[in-house]
C-alpha cells in the first residue's frame, strides 16, 4: 500500500499564542469592570432589564476565567499521554460557557416574570442609560479585538466567548431602549418585557455555543469549503494523480488531516515522499498547526480483498 508520511501535532507560533493568552485576559478583565459598573446602578435604578445584564456579566466573569484556564491548557505541547495535543480543552470550555449561559436565562425569565406580575418604575433611569451606554463602547472593542484573534488563530474558545459577547452588545443596546421606555415614558411594562427577549437570545446564543463545541467533540468533518480547498491544495501540485478516502476533524485550533495520495507507481520511494513533503508543507501554509498524515498510494493500484480492512 506505500508508506507513511506522518507529522506530530504543529505548534502554533509564538505570536497566535501570545494573542490567545492576551484575548483571554481581556476577557476576564472587562467583564469584572462591568459587574462593578453594572452592580452599583442595579443597586440605584432597581431596573429588571439592568440585573438581567448584571447577571449575564456574572455569568462572563466565571465563562471567562473557564475560558482563561482552557486556552492556557490547549496551549500546552503534546506529551507521552497526550500524543494528540490538548486542544480539547477549548470545546470543553465551550460547552461550561453555555451551561454558565443558560444559568444566568433560567434566573433572568424567573425575575422578568416576577416583575411583570408586581411592575415597578426605573429609578435613575440616566445613570442606568450611561452605564449601559459605556458597557456597549467597551464590550464592542473586546468583540472586535476576539474577531482578529479568532481570524488569525482559529480558536474554537476565542469564537465561543466572543458569541456570547456578541450577543451582550445586543442586551446592552435593549436594556437602554428599556430603561428609555419606562422611565421617560412610564411604561413600567417595558422593563420586563425587554428582559424576557433577552433571555430567549440568551438561551438561543448558548445553543449555539454548545452545538459549536460538541460538532469539535465528535469529531465532525471540517466544513466542506475547507475540504474542497484540501483537495486543491493536494491536486495542485505537478505530480499528485489523486486523492481519496480524506478525513478531517477540528481540535481546538489544530484540524487534523489525513488522505490517500495517488501518485505514478514508477515513482521511487524517496521521490513519493518529497512529494508528499512538499503536499504537507502547502497545506500547513494554509491550515497552521495541523497534523497531517499522508499515506502514498501507487495510481490504479486496487487492494486486493483479502488485505482490505473489514
């Protein structure tokens, strides 16, 4: 059948690494500065729709110190009873922040729901509005810096926290509209109503980050526009005849690759494996960090069935 061009897990380069520790630090640092801001104006507005942000930033401070500790653990080289790496970690992290999320929902329907059976106004409904209003500057620059990071590292982490981040710029956007409504028009009704379509976002946002993290768990194919663009990486080169039986799967940021390479049985053994030499180094130009195992295959050759694999 050939032989074997394998390669151990890529490290990432020491600059995708610094940008993960840095983006989680961020992370963590911005939502404890939003709990503090958002705990004193709850504790002078009493507005629903502001403890249902103050709850969510909660729930970030303890996703992303989760976040924070998995990205350092998926960071960590492979070792003797990790021949794999440790990327997932990141997953796993994916599916604490969604639990974290649904937690904080769960609360936030339970509060929303008491508040329109006993309705009361927005007290100091201006501070409420400028909090809220500097929450959304400060969470718009983490989403935007989390969007680099995860353009340039690929990081199933990184993407998770900046979903549910995403999703905070749309809380802090309606907790303003709330805040507006009740308190400038008095439609105290507005508070808790506002709140409980943020915890159905809340719960949709979680979905996803748990349906993200589970396709990495399983082992899901890639996307079929990344195997798409394998298969043309591979069959660019002069000498590859073809290409069968690819396999891929995500871990953390490292996708894992492997195929059979075809390629003119008068071929050498020393030529067949500086081509696939060659093949490995054009698919780690675009999928860094990934582990690539190419198994070389003279073209037309069938396997005779007794040696096929049952």
């Amino acid at each position: 059948m050939g032989t074997l061009a394998a390669t151990a897990p890529g490290s990432l380069p020491a600059g995708h690494a610094r940008l993960l520790r840095l983006a989680t630090t961020a992370s963590v640092t911005v939502a404890v500065v939003l709990v503090l801001g958002k705990l004193a104006t709850w504790a002078l507005t009493d507005s629903v729709s502001l403890l249902s942000s103050l709850i969510d930033s909660l729930m970030d401070v303890a996703a992303s110190l989760v976040n924070f500790l998995a990205v350092r653990h998926a960071l960590m080289p492979p070792d003797p009873e990790h021949r794999f790496g440790h990327g997932k970690a990141e997953p796993l992290a994916g599916l604490a922040q969604s639990a974290f999320i649904v937690g904080s929902a769960v609360f936030l329907l339970i509060e929303a729901v008491h508040r329109l059976v006993h309705p009361a106004p927005v007290a100091y409904g201006l501070l409420g509005i400028v909090v809220m209003g500097g929450s959304l500057v400060l969470t718009l620059a983490l989403v935007a810096f989390q969007g680099h990071v995860v353009r340039v590292t690929r990081s199933s982490a990184i993407d998770a926290d900046a979903l549910h981040y995403r999703s905070d710029l749309a809380m802090n956007g309606t907790v303003i509209a709330a805040i507006l409504l009740s308190d400038q028009l008095g439609w105290t009704w507005a508070d808790p109503v506002f709140a409980l379509a943020i915890a159905v976002f809340i719960f949709v946002a979680a979905g996803r980050i748990a349906r993200r993290s589970l396709d990495v768990l399983m082992d899901r194919e890639l996307p079929e526009a990344d195997r798409a663009r394998i298969r043309d990486l591979v069959l660019a080169h002069p000498e590859a005849r073809s290409l069968h039986d690819l396999r891929t799967r995500g871990s953390g940021m490292a996708p894992f690759i492997q195929f059979h390479l075809e390629l003119d049985p008068a071929l050498t053994l020393l030529r067949a494996h500086r081509i696939s030499d060659e093949i490995e180094a054009s698919l780690r130009g675009t999928y860094r960090g990934s582990e690539i195992i190419i198994h070389q295959d003279p073209a037309g050759y069938e396997t005779p069935p007794e040696l096929q694999a049952t």
